[in-house]
C-alpha cells in the first residue's frame, strides 16, 4: 500500500509566483531558458536551467552549473523570493487546458515504495539522465521539481479536493507561452491531512505518468543518504521525495509521434507498396488527416497524407505490449522496413510531442530535414496502468502528457 507525508513546503510569496515558476528543465533547451528567464532574477530557471547564468555554449553539466544551481537556491530564500511554511501540508494543484481541469495532490513520497515497487514505472530510464537529476538533487539537498503520478480514482479525495476548490486559492495564473491555468492551495488541517494520509494507504500502487528520471533520481538520492546515516530511522525526511499525484479518470494522453531522416534506401514508391504487406494503405491528399482510433496511423511523405490500418493478425489485443500502436508501428514499420532498431539511440529518428499538431510533422518532412513522419493515436491511461501493473514497459517515446507540471510552485527540502 502507498505510503505518503506532509512537508513544510517552500514556495514564492503569492506576488511573486508568476515570476518564480517556470516550464520544467526537460522540455526547452538553455537557449529557450535563457530567452525566458531574460531581465527576471526570480526565474526559477536560475535554479533548474542555471548554465543561464554562464556564457552561452556552457556545458549544463558543468561542476560549476550545478553549484550555481545551489547558490541561486539560496539565493532565493536569503531573498524572501522563496519561503518555507512553517507546518507540514499537503497541496492541491489544478491545471486547466482547453477548458478542463484536472486537479493534483502534492505530497512526499516514500522511497522504499519506489525501490519495492508501489510506485509503479512504464518506461526504462537512462543512467545519464539519472545521473544528472542526482547531481541536482544532491547539490540542492532538495526536490526542485516534483513528479507526476497517477492515481487509483478515489471518491473521498474527489470530494476533499472539490471542498478545497470552492474556496480562493493561493496561487491562480494563467503562464506566459501557453495559456494555461495554474491554481493552487495548501491543505493545513489535520483532519484533512489524516484523510488524505490514510485514503493513499488503501492504494496498492502509484503509477509515474511523466518524471521517471526525476523519479529515479530522487528516489535514489532518498536511499543513498539512507546508506550513509548510521542513525537512519526511516522517518528522515530524504525518505520521501515531492510528487503531484492526479486521479487517472482526469489525465488525458496525448499523441507522440514520430519523424525519420531516410527511407533506408527505398524510394517512396517502394516504401508504400512495402507498408502494404502489414497495413491498408489509402491515400488522403494534401491535408492532414490524424488516426481516429486505435491500430490506425497517419503518414506524410512526398507532400501528400496517408492513412494505415493495421491487418488483423499484426497485432495482439491481449498482449498488453503487444497490443499498443507504437508496438506495431516500431517493429512493422521503423525497424523492419527503415532499420531503425533502437528508438533511444538511433539519430535518424526523432519525436514530436501532439501538442504541437500535425502541422509540425509536415513542416518537417517539407522543408528537408526529414523524410518521412508517422502519426500515432495515444495511449489510453487504462493500457498505461495495465502495463505497469504486469511488470511490462513500454517502448520509448510512448506517452506524452500535456500540461506539463509548472516548476517553482512548492520546493521539497530533505532535510
């Protein structure tokens, strides 16, 4: 069962949350961070971006990047920019995109239940980018960025959460760039926290639905200092690590799709009649046409859209793997007819997020830079947690969600 805490957060003053809170240090590059952050001290892409602060061309792995990253946090709080409060709650974060709400528990949560398995993962992870995330973590001695986990749906927390949403929040914005809505309020009553505490208790599993590296780092972070205190009790506060947990009834999966440099020596001619032998091929025209259900893809090449419906008999609907579309289009299409054999290493591949629409796959197939790209229908949350729960991961660059967690709302300190 899911253990979880309260932590006495650390978050902006409410005059200053729209300065302090930025995109997360994943989804833009230090030249985007760089422009963002331009003229505001209080970006917290000083902390989580800091190679912002050196010259351009600065290496973000830098020793002294992460150092920086340290100073600036420090920074803030000498600075009144970021506060500590000065009991243990939990949080309620709301995103609104697109005229929909989805509301989040931030919570602390448990290590062990990382390493055992209740907190369940879908992808693999790299050990850079492990690495990477626990130099950060380390160096801060705190989460600077929290996860996103999915929930069981659970109709007492609905309804806490429902109580706490009929009131004024703390926090209430629309950021800069993409429109969205970030609500926020603080859960400081004990009977409400209990309520929360013991509701997660009744959870067999977690589910990380974006922040794995985040996730593994922290969580190994939490059992390396638990290594190295001689005093360890368990209930040190490196024992958890901060994590926005979303019921899965409210999380909506969107497209990730995919775009390939070269058609491995096959002339477009010959790539289509080759699709033919595992899909229906149809042609669609010029304008874009985006797969309506499952087992169905969308191509553009050579200036024209193509729909592709996987032949009965390439997939297995009761093989949780074995059923996804990125399953069928990795091994039907990349690997056996472009070679593309690994999806997290091969350069000739690249992925694009649908959040930024078909639009972007044809403007890179036509301006050169790429051959041909492939368009997926999403993943449901159902086929995420089914699984994880079988112990299965699924293939790279499978799941994006969007929105995307605003950073600088509430820090978690280990200590």
């Amino acid at each position: 069962m899911a253990t979880i805490k309260p932590f006495k957060g650390i978050r902006p003053p409410q005059s200053m949350v729209e300065q302090v809170a930025s995109r997360p240090y994943d989804v833009l590059s230090s030249e985007e961070a760089r422009a963002e952050a331009t003229g505001n001290e209080k970006s917290l892409y000083h902390i989580i971006k800091p190679e912002i602060d050196f010259s351009v061309g600065t290496d973000e792995h830098d020793p002294r990047v992460y150092r920086k990253a340290a100073e600036n946090f420090q920074k803030f709080q000498d600075n009144g920019w970021l506060l500590q409060d000065q009991q243990a709650c939990y949080y309620i974060y709301a995103q609104t995109m697109n005229g929909k709400t989805q509301y989040g528990l931030v919570v602390g949560a448990y290590v062990p239940d990382y390493l055992n398995g209740v907190i369940k993962k879908h992808e693999l992870t790299r050990r850079d980018k492990e690495d990477d995330r626990m130099k950060h973590v380390r160096v801060n001695n705190a989460n600077i960025e929290p996860v996103f986990f999915a929930y069981p749906d659970n109709e007492v927390l609905d309804a806490l959460v429902g109580r706490y949403a009929a009131q004024p929040p703390v926090y209430d914005f629309i950021a800069p760039g993409d429109g969205f809505g970030h609500t926020f309020w603080i859960v400081d009553r004990r009977e409400d926290i209990d309520i929360i505490t013991s509701e997660f208790a009744r959870m067999p599993s977690l589910y990380i639905a974006d922040g794995h590296h985040r996730s593994a780092a922290a969580a190994l972070v939490g059992a390396e200092k638990a290594k190295e205190n001689p005093q360890h009790t368990g209930r040190e506060e490196y024992n958890y690590f901060m994590a926005v947990c979303f019921p899965a009834n409210q999380l909506t999966i969107i497209d990730y799709n995919r775009v390939v440099k070269d058609l491995n020596g096959l002339t477009p001619e010959q790539f289509l009649a080759a699709l033919e032998k595992n899909f229906v091929v149809e042609e669609k025209g010029t304008a874009p046409c985006k797969p309506a259900a499952l087992h169905h893809f969308a191509l553009y090449l050579s200036g024209k859209w193509y729909s592709l419906t996987a032949k009965p008999g390439t997939y297995n609907d009761h093989d949780p793997i074995g059923v996804l579309d990125v399953t069928i289009s990795s091994n039907l299409i990349l690997d056996e007819l472009l070679g593309i054999k690994d999806l997290r290493s091969d350069k000739r591949i690249d992925f694009v997020g649908g959040i930024r629409g078909l639009g972007e796959l044809q403007k890179r197939v036509d301006s050169g830079e790429m051959k041909v790209a492939l368009a997926l229908y999403p993943v449901s949350m159902k086929q995420l947690m089914d699984i994880a729960d079988t112990g299965n991961i699924m293939p790279p660059k499978t799941t994006w969600f969007e929105p995307k967690l605003r950073s600088g709302l509430v820090i978690h300190k280990l200590d």
